[in-house]
C-alpha cells in the first residue's frame, strides 16, 4: 500500500509541476494569478505530504490539512510579496512560520505545534505548548543539498554575510554576462554594487525554496518529532532533501526557457525594479 501512494504521488508532483508553466512574458502575470497558484497549491500539496505520510484517514483529515495548507500558501505570498518590496526580515520569518504551519498538519500535528527556522543547511524546529505528540524541545536536521550548495556558493562568491536573518553571498564578478545574481539551494549571491531590487528578487528564490521542502516527503527524517513522546530537549532527527525543488528543476527546468519559467515569473512580479524607490 505504501509503494502505490508513493507512486501516485509521485505521478502526481510531476503533473503538477509539469504544469507549472504560462505563455506570458515574465512581466506579465498578475499578482491575483500568484495569489490562487499559491493558496490552492500549497493547500493540494499539503494534503499529498500527508497522504504520503499516513496521516489522511478521513474526508476530515484531508480538508483540514487543505485548510491550514492553504492559508500557509497564502502565508508564502505575503512574504515573496514583503520580501520583494525590501522586507526582508519579516518576509523571511513568515515564509518560516508558512512553511511550519504546512509541514506540522501533514503530520496531523496542530498548525503551531512546531516553529521551524532555515539556517543555511541546518532547519530547527523548536516545539511549542500546542505540541500534542510530544518529542523534543529542539530539533534539528540537515541538507545534503545545501552543505554542497554552501561550498559551491563559496566558490563564485567572495565575501558571506549574515543579512536579514539569511546566510548569504557578494560576488566582485558575475559568472556570465548580463548575470546579476543567482541561488545554489538556499544561498542567494549578488554581484557586488548592484541594485537592492537585484537582493529582493534572489530573496523570493529562497522563499520559493522554503515552499517546496515544506511540500517535499521526507523519508530520511525521523517521524518519532510527530509520533512519540521524547523527554529529550535536544535531537539530530537525520537528512532533509527538497525534492520537489529537484523534481521542478528536473521536469520544467530542463526544457523552458528562462522567461517563460514560473518561479522567475514569480519573482519578477514581486520583485520589480522600482521596488524601495
């Protein structure tokens, strides 16, 4: 039984990022459009995650994680949208809370029962009082992606600062002509002496990040974090991987074009050049 779910869902993450695609240039799109992409995606996804998990029993289960999954997705809006007008702190910590409140019902937790925070390649969830299935106080896991995405960044850039929360990168030199900034998992790098709007719209890439591991299975984490009491205020519960980031990268990437790509239309939409004039 678990094998046919995996393979449903499978077929069925790579539809829905197949389909992620617009004829419209990348200024064209409407933010109502990004709007009700968000919401009824992350709602849908929600539900998969936890349908892949076990925890979808019931009608009931599954619209209540439709319900908080879709006010997370709207929750991600808001917080590209923040973050592409230069808020970046309070767009960071938002996108956080979205991609906690998601990642907590698909295991039929409480929406709050988890705050989790992204820093670099660590995650830290720290539980709260409206943690119903006991486990740790502080729980923490790890991409693999992102430790190599760290030392890639490292290698195009020259200076790593801590900005608005996030690890991120300068470069003196862009790697290719006309490139003004770009993302290695969950590390933004600008070239240096660019316009702020260049940061805003690198920024909404690692929100966009955020939003797809809070959709992606993972079948190398602990599940004992939702499913057993654990007196233990401390716990490494295994690897995190993204993998709706790579199934996107791998089924839409590969054969669109950079203007006609959903998460660069995005970002341009919520992002524009005049953003903090």
């Amino acid at each position: 039984m678990k094998k046919k779910k995996m393979i449903v869902a499978v077929v069925m993450m790579l539809l829905w990022v197949s389909v992620v695609r617009t004829p419209e240039p990348v200024h064209a799109v409407s933010e109502g459009s990004l709007r009700v992409y968000n919401v009824l995606g992350q709602g849908a996804l929600t539900v998969l995650r936890g349908v892949i998990q076990g925890e979808v029993k019931s009608f009931k289960d599954a619209g209540r994680m439709f319900l908080y999954g879709s006010a997370a997705g709207y929750g991600f809006f808001e917080a590209k949208r923040m973050v592409g007008k230069g808020h970046i702190t309070g767009g960071y910590l938002l996108a956080n809370l979205a991609a906690s409140v998601s990642e907590n019902v698909s295991w039929g937790e409480s929406p709050l029962s988890h705050i989790s925070y992204v820093l670099g390649p660590a995650r830290l969830r720290v539980a709260t009082p409206l943690a119903r299935k006991g486990g740790p106080i502080l729980d923490v896991t790890v991409s693999p992606a992102d430790v190599y995405a760290l030392f890639y960044s490292l290698k195009y850039a020259d200076r790593l600062t801590f900005k608005n929360g996030i690890l991120s990168f300068t470069a003196a030199e862009s790697r290719s002509e006309g490139v003004r900034g770009w993302m290695y998992g969950v590390f933004p790098t600008v070239v240096d002496g660019k316009p702020d709007h260049v940061f805003n719209h690198e920024i909404v890439h690692v929100v966009q990040y955020l939003q797809a591991m809070s959709i992606s299975p993972q079948p190398l984490v602990s599940q004992s974090l939702y499913d057993k009491d654990d007196s233990h205020w401390f716990r490494f519960s295994g690897l995190g991987f993204n993998t709706m980031k790579l199934m996107h990268d791998l089924a839409v990437k590969s054969f669109q074009s950079y203007d006609q790509e959903w998460l660069e239309i995005e970002a341009y939409a919520l992002a524009p050049e005049t953003a903090g004039e």
